[in-house]
C-alpha cells in the first residue's frame, strides 16, 4: 500500500504503518498538560511548605509550653495563664492529629514530586513527539496524572495560591513570546 507525502507526514516509515507517533492534536495536549503539570507541582510544593511550617509550630510550641521551663517561669503567675496554655497545647495537638497533619504534609510532598516528574517527562515527550513509543509515553503519563489528582481530592483546594501559579507559569511563556 502506498500513500503521499501528506498522509504520512506523521509516520515513521512510507508505508503508512503508525508505529506510536504522537498526532497533532497529542502533541497540543503534551504541551498544554505539560503546564499543568507545572502549575501542579509548584502549588503543591508551595503547600507542602505551608503544611510543613504549620507542623513544625505546633510541634516546637507544645514542646517549648509543656516544658519545666515554661513551667517554672509560670509558677508565681495568675492560674489562668498555664491553664490557657495547657487549652492552647492540647488544641494545637487535637488540629493536628484530627486533620492528619504528618499524614498530608507527606501525600502533599509526594504530590509536588509526582507532578514535578510529568512536567519533565511532558517536556521530553514534546521534545521527542516522532519516536516510536511517543503515544505509549503519552498514555502512562496521562494515566500517571488522573493518579495523582485522584489523590489530591482528599486535599483542601487553594483557588488563590493555584490562580497565583496558572498566572506564574503563563506570563513566563507570555514573556518569551514578545
């Protein structure tokens, strides 16, 4: 069987066998979930720092209100004082284990490094969208990514710090363009 130049323009060989290239249209959703993915990995990063400041304050401040010295310090203070900073302790405690706090500082961690990971291996892919296992590739990664927004439902979702990373990653490309 033969075919012109326009039919397989798209092809690996002359003999219009597809052997995995990516078509037009997989080669715009590359790219376009390729951003995604970076706006992805930023907001997740940028919340596994806010989930991790959050724990480490909670931690050092139980640990720092339920020392002697704290303890010692407040001994000849009015009585509401220690007990309000036992409430305190014992609230910043209960937040923490109620919502799971190590449990989503970790899953929003592994989030950033998942989408960090696609953004990179969607780069390569544009990059490399004529080689013989490019719509493979494309199928694992977007398999890969309803994955990892499957996991991120469990997660309180930020519009604002999300808008602030879409805007981010769009005027960096706004800026290579003029």
């Amino acid at each position: 069987m033969s075919c012109d130049s326009t039919q397989c323009l798209r092809k690996s060989t002359w003999n219009c066998i597809e052997v995995g290239l990516l078509t037009e249209n997989e080669t715009s959703l590359t790219w376009r979930n390729g951003l995604e993915a970076e706006i992805r990995s930023l907001y997740f990063g940028e919340q596994a720092v806010r989930y991790t400041k959050r724990k480490q304050l909670i931690t050092g401040l139980s640990f720092f209100v339920s020392s002697g010295t704290v303890g010692t310090l407040l001994a000849s203070s009015p009585k509401w004082i220690p007990t309000t900073l036992a409430l305190m302790v014992t609230a910043m405690s209960a937040y923490s284990m109620a919502v799971g706090l190590d449990r989503r500082v970790n899953t929003i961690s592994k989030l950033h490094s998942e989408w960090n990971h696609l953004q990179s291996e969607y780069e390569n892919l544009w990059n490399h969208w004529y080689e013989d296992e490019a719509q493979k590739t494309l199928s694992g990664l977007l398999k890969r990514g309803r994955d990892a927004s499957q996991i991120a439902t469990e997660l309180p979702y930020d519009s604002k710090a999300i808008k602030k990373w879409e805007e981010f990653v769009y005027s960096r490309l706004k800026g290579k363009s003029e």
